[in-house]
C-alpha cells in the first residue's frame, strides 16, 4: 500500500547542516529509499533549507507539504514549526502542536511515527547537536525493530546529542562521516 | 528498557468509535498519525494500566471527556502569529472590508482566542470595529470559555507585543490589556465585538455569510475528504469577493474550490472568491 518499502530518517541540531551538505551530494539517482530530514533551525517560515540542500542532491528534494507521498528516492524536508508525522498510508502529515524539547519540529516526533508505519524497515540516524531531542524516538524506534545509528560524537561539531542517544539506547551502529556516506549510498 | 504500552491501531478506531457513536464527536476523517499521537500522549500521561481502563473512563466520566477533547485537538496558539499575515490583513484585506457598512468574519478553530483578539486589535486600530462582528467558533467548550475571558498568562506578553509590532502595529501593545499577577486582561473594549460560539466543522453547517473566513492551522489535521468537505463549507458561508485565509502549509491548489478562488497574497495563504 505504501509506494516505497524503506525510509530513512535523519535528524539533526546544531552543527548538522554540514553533514549533509556532504552526504547528499553522494547519493546517485537510482538510490532507492524515501528520506525524511528533521533539523532544528530557528523558526522562519521560508524554505532556504530545502533550495540549500536541493542544490545538493541530484534527487528530488522538497520541504514537506501535508499529504505529500513518500517515494522512493525523493528527500523530504520537515519545514519550521511543524512537527511531521507518517500516516498508515506513507502520507505526511504536518502539526503545529506543542514544542517536543524545545523544538517543532521534533526529531522524536517523526523518529516514533515512522517507526510505527514501518517497523524494521526504517532506518535513523542522530547527528550532532546540543539538545536531547531524538533519544526517545531512536529507543521506539529500536523496540520496533527498525536500524538506529548516531553520528561518532567525537566527529560531531556538537557532541552532546548523538552522546545523550548512546547512554541511553544501545545504537546499532556508531558512524563517522566517512562511514556514514556508504552505509546511506549502500542502503536498499 | 522500561518501555511504556503503545496503543494499538485497533485500539485507537474502537475510542474513535466510541467517542462518534457516544458523543457524536467524528473523529474519523482526523489525520490518524495525529489523533494517535495526541492519545497515546493521554494514555501515557494519565497513566492508565490497560486499554479497557481508559476506554471505561471516556466512556462513563464527562468531565474526563472535556479534558480528553481538549487533549485530542490541538490548541497552541499565539497573538498575532505569524506577523506577516498580520500585517497582509492590515494592508490588503482590512482597507477593502473597510468599504462595507457591515463586516462579518468568521474565525473557525479558535481554540483560545489569541488570533481572535489579534484581528479584533487591527480593526479597531483601522476604526472598523465598532462596524464588525467576529464569530469565533470552535470545536471545544472548554477552550472557548477561556477565549471569552480574554485573560492570558503575562509572560506570553513580551512575545506578542514583538509579534505585535512586527505585524506593523505602531501602538504600546500594553494599552490593551490590564495586568494582573500573573496574567493579562484584554480590554473589553475588543470582546465585545466577538461571538464565541461552539460550532464542529465535520458536523455542523453554515450558519451565516461573511466577508473573510480565517481558519489557520485547522485543516492540517483533516484527511483529504474532510478538508474538501470544510472548504466547500466556507466557499458557501463566503460572500461574492470575500476572503480566506488559511494556515502557513494550507492551500487552496488541487482542491475542488480552487477555481472559484484567486490567491490576493499568495506567500499569506489569503484568497478571495471570485465566482460562485
């Protein structure tokens, strides 16, 4: 029922933007999962994020609107001051509700909706930042079978978020960027 | 790991079924990622040991379904949020409602209050108020009983009054309100103008023709069919060259009404109907 098998969740704070900018450039056109980014910035309602990492990707990449579809090798950006949750049918849906540590969006929030749409096909991973944002999705994630991974603490620019994951929830894989670049190019 | 029970799917359409069938509240056609969020978060928070325990308690204590309603929909909401759609309003909605002897708006989904005493502050500074009648509804009794005491907690103050002036606001923003401890009174000056009514979108009809319908961050939480079903609600409670104006992620494009609409300030989500 939902177009694509697999989704990848990134999420990220402070000192996360320059992962990307490393990491998106690298995946080819054929690559095959849905990709949700959840990085916290300060509220503004434009969309220079998503025309920054578009810039990137040779995928189709867009800040999220409410109902869009996930599909395969399209990324998706949650926009400022929503929160993004996956309905059963893989459509998103946006919330305006209460801030989730400080944030909306929330990396928790999308990190636990999409692991109750899909399970042990869903992949995420924590990048740096100085917020506990993200900890409490990776351990729902976790007890639902789906991969959970975090960024080396010792490359993050701001250590303390992928570091908070760890000591709370045994993580699958701990990933430098070099690492993390072939484990997402490998992904399918 | 102490992990906390999740609520199951099957579980979340037997409380949804029971809140239709009991209460008349269709929550059915809700984004169901939201409305299960919303509940697991109640479930979790009031701690109940089992599904049929909290089922019990929606069904047999009133008082806990008001707090459960005001749970399931959201009801963050702030003054002038969003400024620039403040300031949209004042500059290309107010100047042509000004024109009308009489002006009607209908806020729809106004939980609290804060938009509605917003829009009652910027047409009172553009001398329209005391000709305007602003229907504010909502879904929630026990939010509108807050809207109507106008009375919101001081410490939001610094935050609206910058939103304020963002939005072009040139007054003190203080002058409407009178301090209180630790809360704020708006002026009754601005509530005597609004109506607070319960009114539920998926269920009740139009019931009167305005000149600018707001409804802002409402319909993000409806599936495909509500939205469209809502907005033709709207459509028909418009007058010929009315507005509406929607939240910052709602669109009128791909919708059923969307030819009879032409966006005034697209980037604002502002639209004024232009056939019938």
């Amino acid at each position: 029922m939902i177009p694509v098998s697999k989704l990848l969740v990134i999420g990220g704070s402070a000192g996360s933007l320059d992962i990307l900018m490393q990491l998106l450039p690298e995946l080819e056109a054929d690559w095959p999962l849905a990709m949700i980014i959840v990085l916290h910035r300060k509220s503004d309602s434009d969309m220079l994020l998503a025309r920054l990492l578009a810039g990137k990707t040779c995928l189709p990449l867009k800040e999220a609107d409410e109902k869009d579809l996930l599909l395969p090798g399209h990324i998706y950006i949650a926009p400022s001051d929503y929160h993004l949750l996956i309905e059963p049918d893989g459509s998103l849906t946006l919330d305006a509700s209460e801030k989730v540590n400080y944030s909306r969006p929330s990396i928790d929030v999308t990190f636990m909706s999409a692991a109750e749409v899909f399970g042990d096909r869903l992949y995420c991973i924590l990048l740096s930042g100085a917020n506990i944002d993200g900890t409490e999705g990776l351990k729902e994630v976790k007890e639902l079978g789906g991969f959970i991974a975090v960024q080396d603490p010792e490359e993050a620019e701001v250590a303390f978020m992928p570091k908070h994951a760890m000591t709370v929830v045994p993580v699958d894989k701990v990933l430098g960027i070099r690492e993390m670049i072939s484990f997402v190019k490998e992904l399918s | 790991m102490d992990s906390l029970r999740h609520l199951k799917d099957e579980e979340i359409v037997i409380l949804l079924n029971d809140l239709l069938e009991q209460y008349g509240y269709d929550f059915t056609d809700y984004s169901f990622a939201s409305v299960k969020r919303r509940l697991q978060r109640v479930y979790t928070t009031d701690r109940f040991p089992s599904f049929a325990e909290f089922r019990y308690r929606v069904k047999s204590d009133p008082v806990y379904l008001t707090y459960l309603m005001e749970q399931i929909t959201v009801n963050v909401t702030e003054m002038f949020r969003d400024p620039a759609f403040f300031e949209a309003l004042r500059k290309h909605v107010l100047p042509v409602l000004a024109t009308y002897p009489f002006i009607r708006i209908w806020h729809a989904g106004c939980s609290t209050g804060e938009e509605v005493y917003s829009m009652a502050i910027l047409l009172h500074e553009m001398d329209l108020l005391h000709k305007s009648v602003i229907y504010a509804t909502d879904i929630n009794e026990s939010v509108l009983e807050k809207a109507r005491k106008g009375i919101f907690p001081l410490a939001h103050m610094q935050q609206y009054s910058q939103n304020y002036q963002q939005s072009g606001g040139q007054q003190e923003f203080s002058r409407y309100y009178a301090a209180n401890y630790e809360y704020a009174k708006f002026s009754e000056l601005l509530s005597e103008k609004i109506i607070f009514a319960a009114h539920n979108l998926v269920t009740d009809r139009s019931f009167n023709e305005f000149q600018l319908i707001v409804c802002r961050n409402v319909l993000i939480y409806f599936n495909k069919d509500l939205q469209d079903k809502v907005l033709h609600l709207f459509s028909d409670s418009l007058e010929q060259l009315g507005f509406m104006a929607l939240g910052a992620k709602e669109t009128l494009r791909f919708t059923s009404i969307a030819s009879l609409f032409k966006p005034i300030v697209q980037k604002e989500k502002i639209w004024r109907k232009i056939s019938t």
